[in-house]
C-alpha cells in the first residue's frame, strides 16, 4: 500500500537581501517536495528588462504601457519557478548584474510594477498542486504580509547588515545592503516588514543547514496535526 501523500503546505519566507532566503528556500524545495518561487528574481528581471527598453522607475501612463508589453510567463525546472520574458528565461548574470543590484528595490517600490508580478506570484499555488507538488516555498519581502498573508507556515530571515554584505562579497557581487534595507523598509507600496505572527530566525548565527532544519522542524509539525 501506498503511504499517504503529505497535506500540500504553503511557506513564505521573508527578509533583507541577502539574509538567506533563496539558500534556504532551495533546500527545502528539494527535502520536502515543494515548488520553489523566488519572488525577488522575478522583480530583478523585470528591473532589466525595463532598463534595457529605457523605462526610467517613475509611475505614469509611459510605464503602464511598458508593463503591459512585457510578455511574462513562467516554467518550473526541477523545483525552481523560472520567470520567462516571452519563450526564453532572463539570464542569471542580467539578473545579478551591478546595475539591477542598483536599481530594484526603486523598481519594486513601485506599485504598478508589484501589480504586475503579485497575480502571477499567487498563481503559483494552485499551479503547485495541480504539478503534484508537496506545497509551495516563497520567498521574498512581502509574502508573509501581501502575497500569501494566510500561508501555513511563515518566517522571517534576518542577520547584521556587514554579515550581508560580506556573503555578496563571496558570491563576487557588489550589492548595497544598506541602501536596500532602507528603500525596501522605507517604501510605502508592500514594504519589508517581519508579518504578524512569523517566526523570526538570526541567520547570521546559523549555518545553513541549521536554518534549513529550523524551518524544516515547523514543516514536519505541520504535516504531523494536518
């Protein structure tokens, strides 16, 4: 006899840049069977692809037109969600490349361009079960809080602002944490909070596999009461 699938749980985790979400987020995809979205990909490439067609980040006429040209859709491979401009995905050096380091968090403080994306950010739900997925892991700034503020299970990744640095470092990218922390805090359309009732987890005093494991425990709680 066949054991029983597992209830489909849905996660959402938060945070800075760099404080160990898309780490984390990949891990568990991976452990426990669950659809991995990487929100702030998806704002990262609608950051380059509105910087090379010269869309300065100012709300108006102009930029609507623009949104609604960009033909996006999405694929999964293995566990991961890719965000597609027409058939081909944004390459993951565009994605990471100094100039949209420097430019997304003004991008995404822009309401019409978090409108665009938050529809197909919550169609991966139910994208996920009808895949076979065990759940759906997102990652972002506000998922617990905007994108899926009834997820089964919610948290918050945190660790010192030079600690994050210091990982873009190792990862040989230049990205302005600081800077970042304020635009995304600071902003007034969905800004980087820790939700209501997530649990709040000190990356910087954890190794990864740590996390992974903290989160992990709450996943299995979950699985064990459904």
């Amino acid at each position: 006899m066949n054991a029983p699938s597992p209830p489909f749980c849905t996660v959402a985790i938060d945070g800075g840049a760099a404080s160990g979400k898309s780490s984390t987020a990949r891990g568990l995809s991976t452990r426990y069977h669950l659809l991995h979205v990487d929100t702030g990909s998806h704002y990262r490439a609608l950051t380059h692809l509105l910087r090379r067609r010269g869309q300065p980040p100012e709300e108006g006429e102009a930029l609507d037109e623009a949104l609604a040209d960009l033909p996006l859709s999405a694929r999964v491979d293995d566990h991961h969600a890719v965000l597609l401009a027409g058939e081909e995905p944004v390459r993951e050096k565009d994605l990471r490349g100094l100039e949209v380091n420097e430019w997304v968090s003004t991008y995404a403080a822009l309401p019409a361009v978090r409108h665009r994306l938050l529809a197909l950010q919550r169609w991966f739900v139910p994208f996920a079960r009808e895949e076979g997925f065990a759940g759906v892991v997102m990652e972002g700034r506000d998922i617990g809080s905007v994108v899926l503020p009834d997820a089964d299970l919610r948290f918050f990744l945190e660790a010192d602002p030079d600690e994050r640095a210091a990982r873009r470092r190792a990862e040989g990218q230049e990205d302005t944490i600081a800077d970042r922390d304020r635009r995304d805090t600071e902003r007034q359309s969905s800004p980087l909070v820790c939700p209501e009732g997530a649990t709040r987890i000190d990356t910087g005093s954890l190794s990864l596999p740590e996390v992974i494991a903290r989160v992990g425990d709450a996943i299995e709680r979950f699985r064990e009461k459904a």
